[in-house]
C-alpha cells in the first residue's frame, strides 16, 4: 500500500483514506470535528521535527484554513484525542497472547496495549501458534459513555518499511461480545492499513467487549496476525 503525499505548507504528509461516519464524534465536543475533520495523516520526516515531535504519529487534520505564516500546531491534533480536549477511556485485558520478539536490541514484545497506540510500528502481534484463529482479547471501558463503534486500523503499519503490512496476517473476521450481556455479532475487516469502524450499537448497555479472531488474510512471509490499533468509540 502507498500513502497519498501531500502539503501543507512546507510540511510534508501522508494522506490516509478515512471517511468516518459523523456521529464518530459523538462522545466529544461538536466543536471537535473542527478540529478532527474527517482527513487522517501520518506525522513523518520534516513535519515532526517541526512540531517538535520525537516519533512519528497518526494524527488529524482539521477543518482549519491553511493561512501563509501559522505554526504547524494550528492544524493539526491528535486522534483519538478530541481537538477540545477530550478523550475516550479505555484498556485491555485478557489477552491470549502476544508475540515476543528476538532482536539484536533484546527481546521485543508486540502487547495488548498497543492498540492504544497510535504510532508506526506499534502494532499487537498475537503469539499463537499458526495464524491466531480463536485468539481472544478484551477491551474494558472506565466510563459510562455509550461507545458505539470500534474504531481500528488493520495489519502492521510501517511507512519506513510497508511491505511489513502484506507479509504479516491481518484480521479478517472478528467476534464481538458483549462480557455482561452475552449478545454476540461476527464482522468481516477490511484488508486496509487506513482507519474504519465497526458498527457495535447493537449491544444493549455499556459493557466491556470482548474480541475474538474468527478468519485472517494472510501473510505473504510471516505466520503472524497484527492489528495496529483498536479502541471502543
């Protein structure tokens, strides 16, 4: 996969294909779909150094008019954190497994908390044996907010190195569950590294979820299955 190249100013960005459905924004603040938009970009290379990033990140890019002269923060804001502050509450727990790397830097471990993160290269990898069919994880909510959306962004997502995303697995079909309610309902994903949701307004009340790995697109090198990032919205 390639990322659509494009500029502000002189800060170069990778365009992401995201059209998030509108009451995506429900939990926040209206004013932060000024902020958000419905565009995603990756923070790489110069713009980094500009904002005075340390690591590359996925980041939003809001309805704001581009004026000569602004500072780069002006523009941009991170997601899923809302432009006026505010941010959903999440973590995770009972995961099944994660994959532990061997690297000339020490071992590597690809967690559950990952998901939460939304920087390259940051993925969780399950670490079963095969493709990770019937691994399971949940996400545990801390407020009383109603989510009614998955929001993920599938595979292993590396803009230095891309093939990463074809040579690892991806998922392909999920479970979800309602802990509290046992209400359950199957998704196929999207083979795409760029951002979608999963519609889960069908579970009756506010409840920890838990996913389960139905079907993957495989790999073309590693017999491993990532996702890069997923929270309840």
């Amino acid at each position: 996969y390639t990322y659509k190249k494009k500029y502000i100013g002189r800060f170069p960005l990778f365009e992401l294909d995201a059209d998030m459905p509108d009451d995506l924004y429900a939990n926040l603040d209206p004013k932060s779909k000024e902020y958000l938009g419905n565009k995603f970009m990756l923070l790489t290379g110069l713009t980094k150094k500009a904002w005075g990033e340390n690591e590359d990140a996925i980041i939003g890019l809001g309805m704001l008019p581009a004026s000569k002269g602004k500072k780069a923060e002006d523009f941009f804001t991170r997601f899923p954190s809302g432009g006026t502050g505010e941010e959903p509450y999440y973590k995770y727990k009972n995961e099944s497994s994660h994959l532990i790397e061997e690297t000339k830097e020490g071992k590597r471990e690809y967690k559950i908390e990952n998901l939460s993160i939304m920087e390259q290269d940051t993925p969780w990898v399950e670490g079963a044996d095969g493709w990770g069919i019937g691994e399971t994880f949940t996400i545990s909510t801390k407020n009383r907010s109603f989510y009614k959306y998955i929001l993920l962004m599938n595979g292993y997502i590396s803009a230095s190195n891309p093939k990463l995303y074809d040579e690892n697995g991806r998922i392909k079909k999920i479970m979800v569950e309602g802990v509290t309610s046992g209400k359950k309902k199957e998704f196929t994903v999207k083979d795409t590294p760029h951002p979608q949701t999963v519609d889960i307004s069908f579970l009756p009340e506010q409840e920890d979820v838990k996913i389960t790995i139905l079907d993957v697109y495989k790999g073309t090198k590693y017999e491993d299955t990532a996702i890069h990032f997923m929270i309840l919205w």
